[in-house]
C-alpha cells in the first residue's frame, strides 16, 4: 500500500475531520499544512505535524519542496481581499506538480446566489449575490485556468452551510445566540463535516479531473424549521423572530437574500455514497445523544 503524502493549505475543521478518517481508517500518510502563525510544529491526534506559515503577505520558502514531493492537495483558505492566495503561490512558483495526483478546492454553495427557493445542480447559472459568493466563483476560476495551464488533477467540491460536533444551531441556542429571521420561502442546504470528510476519503479513489460536486445533505430547509427542532431537542423556547432589516450582521443579511435548494444527486452517484447523515434530523440528534 502506497504512502499518501498529503499537504493543506488551511488547517480547518474540514482538513482536521478528513485527517482523522485517514487515521481512523489506518492509512499511512505523511502530512504537512498551512497557517498564518510563523513555522512550527504541533501534535494532532498523536501526530506530530509541521504547520508552515502562509498568508498573503509572507510564506515560508521550505513549501516549495513539499508541494512538489506531494501527491494530494487539499486547499480550504477562502480567498483573501478578494483572490486566491494559493492559486498565485503555485502559478508563480511552480509549472507543473508531476507528484500530484489530485487537489481539491473547497469552494461554497453562495457561488449559485438566489435562485428564489428552487433547486440548484452543478449545471445552474452561478450568479452570486454576496461578496463572498462572487469571491468563491472568482478562485474556482482562476483554479480551472491553472489547471489547464500546469495540467494539475482539479475538483471542486462546493460546500453548503457546515455544521459539527462544536459548531451547531444547539450550541447556539444554548448560548441565546441565535436570531430567527421572519422569511417566507428561505431554504438553505447544509451538511455535517463527517459527511465532507467521508466524501473526501472516498474520492481518493474515485477522482475525475474538472469536476465539480455540491455537498450538501438530502434535505434543504428553513433556518426556522432546523431551529424549532433544535429548541424541541433542548425544551428551549425558540427565540422571537426578527424582521432582516433589524439584523446587524452584514453576513447573515447576505445569507437571508439567498434562497436556494441544492440538489447532491451527482455526488452521491459518483461517489456511490450514502450520507451518514441525510438530514438535520439525524445530526442534531447524533450531536443531542453524544454531546449535549
């Protein structure tokens, strides 16, 4: 069994949940990730780790040579004042990565916009309506450009709302965090990060180049509908709504204007995967039985 020697630019709670599916499911790989901290080295699970620093304005030299020593790259760095940092480290340093066998980009289901509570596919017009979504489809871009030109192994996975063990609506709710927006016909998708990292590890083995895959659950809803359910969880009262002119938050207001289902047909046929779980239902009562 060959050794995986894996680099990720970012070291989130997607990258952290995809490392541990490799080690829970006994694959032998090296690792070598990003951060904005100056270089050192931390433990992860019992594994001792090398974090280089990377960001916009400085980058530590020693990447070079593990990038062009490694085979799978995973980038989960949101663009930066509005480019992809990664995407002109490698075009300027590199002409090709002739290890690499497979880079995924985590892009966001905001590149679709507001398609008034319809459903999306990977096929729908990407006409986003945020400053992030226009981001998002601007790096998936100039990703698809590199890769023509250095012939790199490209998919884009596009990501709908993540929720974990430690970020969650009953988090929330406990916390008195949560605000409900009074919206007719808001749907949104969302998907636990077990899910992303499941789908992650499953297509170490089933890639195909310039593909992109929404990854999102089986059910897109309200927020209203996922909170009431949280609260009965809890025996919380639901928060009072409020109308979206009274949210502060410029990111929430942008989450309210779109309204969308996304539809994961295509990354459950291609990845002949079965979400372990399917709905809000089944995670939020997974997180209530394990954690609350």
């Amino acid at each position: 069994m060959s050794r995986f020697k894996i680099f990720c630019f970012g070291f989130g709670q997607v990258a952290e949940s995809f490392i541990n599916k490799l080690i829970d499911e006994k694959k032998d790989f090296d690792l070598n990730i990003t951060s904005r901290q100056e270089t050192h080295q931390l433990e992860f699970n019992k594994l001792k780790i090398n974090s280089y620093q990377f960001d916009n304005k400085k980058f530590d030299a020693s990447i070079k040579a593990k990038l062009e020593k490694a085979d799978h790259i995973l980038i989960s760095i949101p663009p930066v004042d509005g480019k992809d940092i990664v995407v002109e480290y490698i075009d300027t340093n590199f002409k090709g990565i002739k290890n690499c066998k497979w880079i995924t980009y985590l892009s966001a289901t905001s590149v679709y916009g507001d398609h008034k509570g319809e459903w999306v596919n990977e096929e729908s017009p990407t006409k986003p309506t945020s400053k992030n979504g226009a981001e998002r489809l601007n790096a998936e871009n100039a990703w698809k450009n590199l890769s023509n030109k250095i012939k790199l192994p490209l998919q884009i996975f596009r990501l709908a709302g993540i929720y974990s063990r430690d970020l969650n609506i009953l988090k929330r709710l406990q916390s008195g965090q949560t605000q409900i927006v009074d919206k007719k016909n808001h749907f949104f998708s969302r998907i636990h990060v077990e899910d992303i990292a499941n789908i992650l590890f499953k297509s170490l083995d089933n890639f195909k180049n310039r593909e992109i895959y929404n990854i999102c659950d089986d059910k897109p809803a309200p927020q209203t509908e996922v909170a009431e359910y949280g609260a009965k969880l809890l025996k919380l009262d639901l928060p009072k709504t409020i109308k979206l002119e009274e949210l502060e938050s410029e990111m929430l207001k942008n989450f309210y204007r779109d309204s969308k289902k996304v539809n994961n047909k295509k990354m459950k046929n291609f990845f002949k995967y079965d979400l372990k779980f399917p709905t809000y239902v089944e995670g939020l009562n997974h997180i209530f039985n394990h954690n609350i």
